[in-house]
C-alpha cells in the first residue's frame, strides 16, 4: 500500500498578504528601509525660519521700472528685480504687474511681509491711472460705489480726476489716439486683485493705458527714480493673536450634558407593554 501524504495546511488571509507568508508578530522588527535614521524625528512639522532680530529688519522701497518682472529669476532672461536689489535675503512683500511701474516693498522679514500681503491688513493703495477718454461723473460714481467685475463685486474705492502727474517718460510710450483724448485719475483701493485696476476701468468703458502705483499705506513714491530703491525703517509690529488649542489627534469631542441641552439619553423611551385585560385611562 501506498502512504498517503499529508495535507497542506491552509494559510489564512492574513498569512497570504504578507510576501513570505508568515504572520506578524507583535513586536518583530521593521526592515531597515521603514526604520527612521537616527537622530531623526519623524512625523514632525519642519521648523520655520527663526525670527529676524530687531536691529536687522529691513524695508526697501522700490520704484519698479515698466516691464520688469516682480520676482529674482526668470529662465527666459527677462529684466527682473535682481537687476536692481543685489543685497541677499530681501523679498517682495507683494505684487506689480509687469506692465505696470511704480512702488514695491521688499523686505527680509517673513512676518512683515505675511502681514503686508495678508487680506486682513486692508493697506490702502493708490494708482495714478492714464484711461482711454474721459470717464462722466456717473462712470466715476460707479468705481467708487463698486463694479462687478468677473471675480465678484468690488469694494468701494476712492476715486478722482487729477492734474497729469510730474513724472518720467515711458519707454516706449503709451499709444495715443489723435481724436481720443486721455485723462489721470488717482484711485485708491484696498484689494489686491489679479490686475484690479486695469479691469475696473474697463468696466467703465475707459482701457487703462498707463498705471503707476503712488502709495502704499503711509510710503510714496517722492524722491525715486525708476530703478531706484531706498530703506526705510520697518514698522513695529503688533503681537501675533494667539490662536486657539487644537485637540489632539484621535481624542473625541465632550459629550454634551443633558443639562447643557435638555435631552438626556432618556428622551426615547420603550413603550410599556400592556398587559392583556387591562386597558389604560384615554385623554
């Protein structure tokens, strides 16, 4: 006769999902790839900058020359700020388009520049605006109330008729229509939209053919020249608001009292049984 052999035990669904087959055991080693290198934290946030001291925080002031770009590098070779800021470490608090010219902030402290940029601010900026035509008292009324633009309504902004400002000639300069005259308007806004301003006026019928930003807050342009830069002395800021203690991962919300809320767990309550022969008292 024949020995039988002996059957295979069976392997469970969990032995299967493991590449050899075996279970896990608590306890057992990770391979060295999963190990976390020593020295190492794991699972921690990445620390933040430290802090700028006092004595070295910067604030420069900038006027942006037409058709530089608001940034350090550019791959297709484009003027940009790093033409005119060489010092190391100084950053754009902001934004200017690059047709556009005028102010600019930069600074090499992180948190004056989060609250320069930050919506919450609401610094007022003024635009000196060269527009196609002459806008009529109601199209002025219609800016200052606040136009519907693609994004949304806009705020209400401060706007006028001006005297054309004493400044630079644009290389090249803007294009001029013989029979259509052209008008400056100051306009004073404390959003930052995608290129705002040039939108508003269109809305209004009157393309903006020239913008140059005047102001920022309490900072001018007075004095600077295209390309030229100054520093100011940095603002004092506000303590940060501190923000509230986040629960910790995994921990549940407090149930909420029967006092608290006048419902106890009570509230639904089994229906008595009734018992055969006995019938109770109708209302």
């Amino acid at each position: 006769m024949f020995a039988m052999k002996p059957a295979r035990p069976r392997r469970s669904l969990a032995e299967r999902a493991t590449p050899s087959g075996r279970t896990a055991r608590a306890g057992a080693q990770r391979p060295a790839s999963a190990r976390p290198r020593p020295g190492s934290q794991p699972d921690q946030p990445a620390r933040q900058k430290p802090a700028v001291a006092p004595a070295d925080r910067k604030l420069l002031l900038l006027n942006k020359p037409y058709m530089v770009l608001c940034q350090f590098t550019d791959e297709a070779g484009r003027e940009t700020l790093k033409d005119y800021i060489t010092e190391p470490g100084i950053y754009a608090a902001g934004r200017l388009d690059r047709d556009s010219e005028g102010l600019l902030l930069l600074t090499n402290d992180g948190i004056l520049q989060a609250r320069l940029t930050q919506p919450g601010e609401k610094l007022p900026k003024t635009y000196w605006v060269q527009v196609e035509g002459e806008p009529s008292d109601e199209a002025i009324s219609a800016l200052c109330a606040g136009v519907t633009l693609n994004d949304g309504p806009t705020l209400p902004a401060e706007v006028r008729r001006m005297a054309p400002p004493a400044v630079w000639e644009r290389t090249p300069p803007i294009r001029e229509r013989k029979a259509i005259p052209t008008c400056w308007l100051e306009i004073k806004i404390v959003e930052g939209r995608n290129r705002q301003v040039r939108r508003m006026t269109a809305h209004i019928g009157h393309p903006t053919l020239r913008l140059i930003r005047y102001a920022i807050g309490e900072w001018t342009l007075d004095g600077l020249a295209p390309g030229e830069h100054s520093a100011v002395p940095a603002p004092a800021l506000p303590p940060a608001r501190r923000a509230a203690p986040e629960r910790r991962s995994g921990a549940k919300p407090p149930r909420p009292s029967s006092s608290s809320t006048g419902k106890g767990r009570a509230t639904a309550r089994r229906p008595a049984r009734r018992h055969p022969g006995k019938q109770g008292a109708s209302s």
